[in-house]
C-alpha cells in the first residue's frame, strides 16, 4: 500500500506540485516551474500585438509543468513512483481551451496554430465584456431565473461570454472545436483518457443548474446569437462532484511521469476551490480567502440565498451537500506586481537588487518604518485596474488614485493600492451578511497572505476581524492532493470522504489582529470609499467604460 499523494496547481504564471504524506498530511516534497510562454497579455507567438484585454496561455506549457513538476518533487520527496496512489489536478478558471474531438487542442493543429481564440483564454482574459453584457440582457428578458442564480450579472471572466466572443470574433475555430473545456477537466481528460467534468467548475463558470439539470438553454443561445446553439455539443460530457475519481493515470502519462501501479485521478478543480478542503474546512461559516494575483472569496452554507455580485452558488460543489459560495476580486497580487513592475522608482528596484530581495519587500518595509505617514494627506484609490469581480461585475471598470501630492512617495501609493483591496474585500463581506450568509472567521492563505504583512494587516483593521493566515502557503496544490487521496479510497491508502481528508488539512501560522488605533482613520477611509464606489462603479460606470472604449474614435 502507498502512502503518497500527489497535487498539482496550475496558477496563472506557473505551475506547481507537492508531494503529500497521507499518514501525517506533510508536504514532503515540491517543485514549481514557470510557463515557458507566460501569459501572452500584449503580443502573440509570432510577436504581433493582441487586442486589449487578452491573456492567453499556450496548453503545451501545461503539459511541459506536468512532465517537469511531478518527478522533481517526488525526487526532493525521496520517494518511488510505485507509491503514489493518487495524483490530482486543478487550475485556474475559468480558462477554457477549444480542442478536438479527441482532446487535441486547435492550438496543436497546423491551420489554427497562428490564430489567437484557439489558444486556452486565462481567467483574466476579459476581452468578452462585450459578449459578457450582450448575454446578460439576454438573461434578464428570457431567463431571469438563471441571472439571479449568479448574482444578477455574467461575467466576462466565464466560459459563455468567451465561447460566444469566439463564435463572433472567428467562427472557422468555432466550428473547428469540438469542444470547449475548463483546462483542469482537459488536463484529466488527457490523464486518464476520460472526458469527466467539475460540476463545480460547470456550475460557477458555465451556467450548468443542478436543478434543471442542463446549461443554458438551446432557445436562450440562439436569442443570445443565431447559431450559438451550436455551443451545446460542445460541453456535452458527463459531470461529477469533487473528489470522484475520473479514472487511473494511462501508462503511457505514468511512464512519462515516473509513476508505477494504479493512481488514481479525480476529476479536475478549481484552484481556489481545492483549497477549501486543505485549508480544514466542512462546515458554514469561515471565509476562506485564496490570495494571489487575484483573490477568491470561499465560503458554505446549508441553505440557497441569492446574493448579488457573487461568481454562483452551486450544491455540493465544494463539499457534500452544502452549497458552496465563490466570490473575488480580479486583480491584488496582479496590481501591486503592476505598480512594481511600471511605477516603483528606480531606487526600489536597485535596492532589492542589492540586498538581493523583492522590491515587494523593500515597499512593504518603507510602509511599516513610515506607518500611516501622517505628516502627508491621505491617498484613496480603486483598485479595479483589472476590472472589478465582486460585487459589481465589470471588467470595464479601470483604477483610479486620489490625493496626490508632491510629498507623495511610492510606499504611499503601494499602501493604497493594498488599502483599496481591502475595502473592496469589507464590501464583499457585507453583501454576503447583508443577505444572509454569516461569517465567523476569516482563514487567509497563498503567497499575498505569507509574504505581505502589511497586506494582512490592513484587512484585519479594515474588517475588524481577526485575519488566520494558514501555515501551507499553496493550498491549493495540497487540496489537489487530498482530493487525490478520496479518489484513492481507503483501500489504497487514501480516505472515503472530503471531510476524512479534511482532518489533514488546517493549520494556522500567524493571526493579525485589528488596531484600535487605526480605526479613526480606517473609517473615515471605508466611508470615502464606499461614496466612491457607488459614484464609479454603480452611477457614473460610464465615465470609465468611455475611458476604455475610447468612443471618440
């Protein structure tokens, strides 16, 4: 019998996989790789500018990580691969792929290997707001029902507004693909050689009701585009909850990975998602936050309520016979790496240079020997530089900054950047209590949660809560192993429930507690923010959806 199981995490820059003991739930062993091709946001293969908004992934570069990761963290593991029992997959989402009927990407095939809408659209991709907004009053005039189940908008972040962009934008990969899939269920798809799908990843992301037991329907996608119908066959596969197993890895994916015997593959998850059951979760109450370029907000609840602005609420869909709520804000770690990356000064980037650190770090260490800087005014901004995911739904919306100054500095703006997510994060707290889903702790994890003090800080002072930052940064790698471990059963080692895999998970390295001394001016901050993000955001959205239409042109 094996002990071992393995998980990996395809984030939005790399990917990664861990090595866990199921005696003990240690990670024993982990290796990461970056996408050889990154994310492909401003040009194209051949070097040509994307539209705006793109973000592609090349699925080579997923399998490259496979082939890479697994047998390096198994080596620093120490361990043979005829003990690993189970070997689970998630990613992010929703980034879908068009492929063949075999599962060969249009990516791989000669006339579409030049054409970007037949490449995997990252979660980030929002060039379908358009599509996103057109599917919406569609929804709102014949199928209300289906909007009030995901917070009363579509975002352009789901698989829907993408399908329908490539049905607009190149009808030939269109019709070409045979279907179009969440990279996780493709990546198990290519595993096992069988096509068995998320229902979570088909509930929050691709308009599938348990209830009705279909998507959106052929009428309301006809309505939506005459002939966008066609999308059905496309996602027509079998579904199955989390932690089923979708079948054993094929030898020829074993030998490639260094594994021997029967290991057992679930069906594919959402990254946040996995991180649930890692983070020792199985019951109502906490707030899970994954933190990283973006962040999810994670939570369960025994009963249905409509709570607008959230990414769905799907039965079962992160444990069993619960309904599982997803929410999020599109861009934390994403921002603060765009200030570093186009706006820290020189002298920041020199310095990490030197001491051989982040210029992250070099910030977060000015804001913390500067404090609030009280002898300068006030920043304010709105985060939404890559659009806004929860509670306003609109990728449209773009970042704005107040209160500059010629005695600003640039720890100053970086202070702000990380005090406007965190007043974003107290607005989604409240809709979700303001609509009957209670929050009684908040567990924090990723890399923003270990490696941004000041960042945990502030949303413990911004909220008022405790903050529980978790001891595992990558949950969500660890949660794709424990969900490995169910689809192995305990016959094999493993466990016969989320909740059995769940005792291995938890664990808590650091908890911030709120300032009394902050709340002054954390309050008269929230207050100007909330004015702000109703001015912005609800009744004035049209200033900066012109801003990035350009509409005089």
């Amino acid at each position: 019998m094996g002990w071992f199981v393995i998980g990996v995490d395809f984030g939005t820059e790399s990917g990664r996989a861990v090595v866990v003991d199921l005696r003990d739930g240690h990670v024993i062993g982990d290796a990461s790789m970056e996408y050889p091709h990154a994310v492909m946001d401003e040009r194209f293969l051949d070097g040509s500018r994307l539209p705006a908004e793109f973000a592609l992934h090349h699925p080579q570069d997923y399998l490259d990580v496979l082939v890479t990761v697994v047998p390096a963290a198994m080596a620093r593991a120490g361990i043979d691969g005829a003990e690993v029992v189970g070997l689970g997959i998630d990613a992010t989402s929703c980034t879908v792929l068009p492929t063949l009927d075999d599962g060969t990407p249009l990516a791989f095939v000669a006339p579409f290997r030049t054409n970007p809408h037949a490449y995997a659209k990252v979660w980030k991709h929002h060039a379908a707001q358009p599509q996103a907004r057109h599917f919406t009053a569609i929804c709102e005039e014949q199928d209300p029902e289906l909007l009030s189940e995901y917070g009363g908008v579509i975002s352009s972040e789901w698989l829907v507004p993408k399908a329908l962009e490539i049905f607009e934008k190149d009808r030939a990969v269109f019709d070409a693909a045979h279907r179009i899939i969440e990279v996780q269920d493709w990546l198990v798809w290519q595993l096992t050689g069988n096509e068995l799908r998320n229902s979570g990843a088909a509930g929050y992301k691709a308009c599938y009701r348990w209830e009705r037991g279909s998507y959106a329907s052929p009428e309301l996608l006809e309505a939506t585009a005459k002939g966008f119908s066609a999308l059905m066959p496309k996602l027509d596969a079998d579904l199955a909850h989390p932690g089923t197993r979708a079948g054993y890895l094929a030898e020829e994916w074993a030998e490639r990975l260094g594994l021997h015997g029967r290991v057992a593959v679930p069906v594919g998850n959402m990254d946040a998602h996995g991180a649930v059951v890692a983070a020792g979760l199985t019951g109502p109450g906490p707030m899970l936050l994954v933190m990283g370029t973006s962040v999810c907000n994670m939570l369960m609840g025994e009963d249905k309520a409509p709570v607008p602005g959230i990414s769905g609420a799907v039965f079962s869909g992160m444990l069993p016979d619960l309904w599982g709520y997803e929410a999020g804000q599109a861009g934390v770690g994403d921002v603060l790496n765009w200030y570093v990356r186009n706006m820290a000064p020189h002298a920041v980037h020199v310095e990490a240079s030197a001491r051989g650190i982040s210029p992250h770090q070099v910030l977060i260490e000015q804001i913390m020997t500067d404090g609030s800087g009280a002898d300068r005014p006030d920043l304010l901004a709105l985060e939404w530089i890559n659009g806004n995911r929860s509670v306003l739904v609109d990728a449209d919306l773009s970042g704005l900054l107040l209160g500059l100054t010629m005695g600003t500095r640039a720890h100053d703006i970086y202070r702000t950047l990380i005090e406007a997510a965190c007043f974003g994060q107290q607005i989604i707290i409240e809709t979700f209590e303001r609509h009957g889903i209670p929050i009684t702790e908040i567990i924090a994890c990723g890399g923003l949660a270990s490696k941004n003090p000041v960042l945990m800080q502030t949303l413990a002072d911004v909220t008022a809560r405790e903050v529980k930052v978790t001891q595992i940064e990558n949950l969500s790698a660890l949660g794709a192993a424990l969900h490995a471990s169910v689809a192995a059963g305990s016959t094999a080692g493993g466990f016969d429930s989320l909740a059995e895999a769940a005792e291995l998970g938890g664990g808590v390295a650091t908890i911030y507690h709120p300032r009394p001394e902050a709340k002054p001016r954390i309050d008269h901050l929230m207050s100007v923010y909330r004015d702000l993000h109703q001015h912005f955001g609800v009744d004035h959205s049209t200033v900066m959806h012109g801003l990035k239409a350009k509409n005089y042109l």
